[in-house]
C-alpha cells in the first residue's frame, strides 16, 4: 500500500501508479471490467481509503458502479452530495471534511474525506470515480493531480 502523502512520494508515486495502471488495462478494453480492476487496484495500492469506485451516468442520474469497500448508495441524484457536485459541475471536488459539505450523502458514516473526479470522454458525463477516506484532509493537491491522471489512463484505455 502507498500513502503518497506521508511518503513524500506525491507525484513520483503517482508516476508509479500510472505505469502500473497502463500494464494493468493494457489487454482489456470493457469499460465495466477495466473499472473492477481500477477500483480494486486504487483500493488495495492506495493507503487510507476506505471506499473506491464508481457511479455511472445513467439519465442524468448517477447509479452505483464497480467499487471496492463497503455496501453503497445505489442511486445519487445531481444535485445531491459530492459526486453529484462533481457529475453536474464536471469539476473534481476534493473535499477535506465531508460533515460540512452542504447536501452530503452519508453512504458510511467513517468516511470523513472525499475526492470526487468526473469522467468525461468526447464530451460526455459517462460518470464519477470516488474515493473516500475515515482520514480528514486525507487528499491534497498532488493526490488530486495524480488521481484525475489516473482516470485519464483508465478512459483512453476503456470503451465508453
């Protein structure tokens, strides 16, 4: 597990990351697979997380995904909590402390941080990736940086 944070890594773990990433998708183009491996694999290399996954854009809604960690909301609307901040902004939202974000969904209440990067391909919302931290502030710039360089990989080597 990295923690990029408290290793000083930052952007040189996240190069790490991005290259392991590639190798990993490299053979599969499924959009649904290749979204298992990276929630799993963002998961288990990541340190601090306690959920990683997806929801998806079905008619401007979003609906739970592939992820990792425990049971989620199912359906997220677009004008509500974090991911439905960052689906309908199409902006990432890197919130420090969930508890005082207005409109905040509570899928687990450990969680008390969250980086939220929509997934845009040719225009198109095709959904959030969302992680989730017990740690306050648990995600900084880098972090911000390398995950929304993570989800570019993840969208020119998948069919959406």
């Amino acid at each position: 597990m990295i923690d990029l944070q408290q290793a000083g890594q930052g952007r040189e773990g996240y190069d790490l990351l991005a290259a392991q990433l590639e190798s990993l998708l490299a053979d599969e183009r499924d959009f649904i697979a290749n979204a298992a491996q990276f929630a799993a694999f963002l998961f288990h290399e990541l340190e601090g997380l306690n959920w990683a996954g997806f929801y998806l854009n079905r008619d401007e809604e979003l609906v739970l995904g592939p992820f990792q960690g425990k049971v989620a909301c199912v359906r997220i609307p677009f004008d509500r909590g974090v991911c439905g901040a960052a689906a309908s902004s199409r902006q990432t939202q890197r919130v420090e402390d969930v508890h005082a974000f207005p409109g905040h969904i509570a899928c687990d209440s450990a969680s008390n941080s969250e980086l939220v990067v929509p997934l845009v391909k040719d225009g198109r919302l095709i959904g959030v990736l969302d992680l989730d931290s017990p740690r306050l502030a648990r995600f900084g710039v880098e972090d911000q940086l390398g995950i929304e360089r993570l989800a570019a990989i993840f969208l020119r080597l998948s069919d959406c």
